[in-house]
C-alpha cells in the first residue's frame, strides 16, 4: 500500500497493477482469513501512531482533464469478468 503513497506518481502502481494484486488476494484462502480476522478486532489506533510523511503534505495538485484525455480512451480500465 506504501507504494501507492510514492510521491513520485511514475513510483505508484498502476491500475492495472492493484488490479492483479487484489485478484491474487480474492483467490488467496490465507490473506483472505487475515482480512477477515482483521474485521472482527476493534480499530484502536492512536494518531500517535501513524506515521505521517511530512514531504508529502501540500504536494496535491489539480490535474485538469481537458476534451483531449476525455476523447480518448486513457481513463478507461476494462477489467474482465472473473469466473470461479
């Protein structure tokens, strides 16, 4: 997850990427057993706790989307059906 955090955006995983990761962890009987476990615990974390990355604060910016990205097909991710 940290590597979706990166500041340098070309560091991030793609779309594709996190696609496959989280398909690897549906058919994964362990990681799902984890995620389960971790639903049932209380959430106490303390804001002391996390770790904030202080380069990273204010780094945001507006990414304009002109006609030029929405004509073409740069925004679309078809993600195919997945049969058990």
């Amino acid at each position: 997850m940290k590597k979706c955090w990166h500041t340098e955006p070309e560091q991030r995983p793609t779309a594709s990427e996190v696609y496959e990761i989280f398909s690897e962890w549906q058919n994964n009987e362990c990681i799902l057993l984890e995620l389960s476990e971790s639903d049932k615990k209380p959430q106490n974390i303390r804001n002391e706790e996390m770790q904030i990355n202080i380069d990273s604060l204010y780094k945001s910016k507006f990414i304009s989307f002109n006609s030029a990205y929405q004509d073409s097909n740069l925004y679309k991710l078809d993600m195919p059906d997945i049969v058990d």
